[in-house]
C-alpha cells in the first residue's frame, strides 16, 4: 500500500522537528538524531497520540527501517 493511498500517510510529519510534541520530548529525540543512535524505547500512550509517528520520523531521519 503506497502512502498516497492514506490521507493519514501522505499527511505525516517526516521528521521530529515537524511533530507536535512537548519541548523537553523534541530535545530527547533530537539528541538520539544527532548521536546518530538510537537506544531501546518503550512508547506507550492511546492511539492517535505520537507514538508511530516519532518512531517513524526517527528511522525515517536516520535512513533506517
């Protein structure tokens, strides 16, 4: 399935900069990205939240799956 099929898909942010999320949970992520590593995480919370969003934009910067 390609992302222009889902509106959700085409519409994502690709990286963390773009995500709406707290200041202190930016400055987390964007640490992982600039040590180019990222370590063993639990994200937990509803869905529609930020969950695979951040994972995503997270590999997606990192050039990993």
């Amino acid at each position: 399935m390609s992302d222009e099929f889902l509106w959700v898909e085409k519409y994502r942010p690709r990286k963390i900069e773009d995500c709406i999320l707290t200041e202190d949970l930016k400055k987390t992520f964007s640490e992982f990205l600039n040590q180019k590593e990222i370590p063993n995480l639990l994200l937990c919370g509803t869905h529609g939240t930020w969950k695979t969003t951040v994972a995503r934009g997270i590999c997606e910067e990192l050039g990993t799956d």
